[in-house]
C-alpha cells in the first residue's frame, strides 16, 4: 500500500509597488508522487524525535486500572449484551454524579461497542479500544413523545445498550415500559442522557430533535468508562456484568 505525498515546488514573481508592499503570484506547480512501503529507509532522525513520547504513551496506555471476572462481550441472542449492559451502566453511574436527576441513558449503539473486553485484568488501552471517539454526553430533557421516539428506535433495532430503562419488544414495537422501575407516562418529561453522536441522529437515530431542554454535562463517554473501572478497583471489586432482562423479546 502507498501513501500519496504531494510536493508543489513553487516559483514566484516578486513586484514592486510605489507603497513598497509586496505581492505574489503562482506561475508554476510541479508534483511528485513517493511511494511508502517497507522498501523505505527507517529515518533516524525522526525515530530520536518521537521515541521518548511514544515509551510514555505506551506506558500509560498499559497501566491496568482494574480486572472484570467474565468476558465483556458483545455478541448475544438477546436485545441485550453484558458488554452493553456494562458500558451503560457505567455512563449512569458516572454521569449521575454530576446529574443526579437522569432518568435513564441510551449512551451508544450497538455500531459504538468497538470491541470485546476479555476475563482478567482492564487496562486503559482496553477502554481507548472500546470507545475511540471523543464524543460527548448530552442530557436532554424530553417531552413523553419524544421520550417514545426514542424507546421505539430503540426497540425497532431490535435493542440498544441502556441503563435505567426496561421494556419488552413485539413486533419491533416497545411494550410493558418502564424508567427507574416506573411505568412510562407519556405525558411526563424525563430526562434522558445520551451522546452527541446520537443527538444529532447517528446511526438513524430519532426523538432528540425538539427537546425542552439540553445540556452538556462535560463528560466524555470514554472517560466514563475510565471512571467506572476505576472506582471498581479502588472499592477492591472486579466487574461482574450480566444479562438481567433489561430488553427482552417475544
């Protein structure tokens, strides 16, 4: 595989004017094409200069931040994953901290679940890999309409990872729904958090167009996660995630 490299070598017309003020004018482009393959000489020079930073990165990025006693994996049958069972719980957990009133979250599609996690000790590369975006958590507060919106896309993809919310599909359609263990009321507001990605209607998603309100809480969702695994190791616990029947399907 090779990398395109552009050089235009340019050559200028220098004028003069009465104020003294110069001005320039392209009048010729040249390009030329270098092929990249392992045929090319390892450059020294540029090995010294990154050398130092790329030891601390990979020292940082291997520091272990915690241990999970099963595999956090994405594959299921079910609408659910212990994968996205963990990854929103741990958003609710966080984000809660700083938003206590957060009814329930929808953090990331099951297209955001990057990676699986396996059994033994996290360290911080794993979360980098599961969640390599920057993006950041929006909390939204929603009429009941809306709040439909949302559980319906939600169902009709035939589930996605959430965390304080609960609820059956049938024919693609959400049933028996309920938000902090409390049946869903249509004609309340909840406050819903999510991603900025989300938000703006990733991956075809809808109900946070006309919100009542919005806010970023300045929380990044890779950060959750970091703080999660964290406050996990520091409470002398492994993660444990499971299926427990948040969305089922019949």
């Amino acid at each position: 595989m090779s990398i395109k490299k552009h050089i235009y070598i340019l050559t200028i017309s220098l004028f003069f004017l009465g104020s003294c003020t110069a001005k320039y004018a392209v009048v010729k482009s040249n390009r030329e094409e270098y092929k990249v393959s392992n045929d090319v000489q390892v450059d020294s020079a540029i090995i010294k200069t990154y050398l130092p930073y790329k030891v601390k990165v990979d020292a940082e990025m291997n520091t272990v931040i915690g241990y999970t006693d099963v595999v956090l994996t994405k594959s299921s049958t079910v609408p659910e994953s212990v994968l996205g069972n963990f990854f929103a719980d741990a958003v609710l957990n966080q984000a809660k901290k700083i938003e206590p009133a957060i009814d329930f979250v929808f953090p990331t599609t099951k297209g955001g679940l990057r990676n699986d996690i396996a059994k033994g000790p996290i360290n911080v590369s794993n979360i980098f890999e599961l969640m390599p975006f920057e993006n950041q958590l929006v909390l939204f507060n929603l009429k009941g309409e809306d709040v439909l919106k949302v559980i319906t896309y939600i169902a009709a993809s035939n589930g996605q990872p959430v965390s304080g919310l609960k609820f059956n599909i049938k024919d693609k359609s959400p049933e028996q729904v309920l938000i902090n263990g409390k049946s869903f009321d249509i004609t309340k507001n909840y406050w819903v958090l999510t991603s900025d990605y989300i938000a703006s209607g990733g991956d075809d998603a809808v109900g946070f167009a006309t919100p009542i309100s919005r806010k970023n809480i300045g929380l990044l969702v890779r950060d959750a996660l970091l703080k999660e695994v964290k406050q996990f190791q520091a409470e002398g616990k492994r993660i444990n995630a499971k299926l427990d029947g948040r969305i089922t399907k019949n």
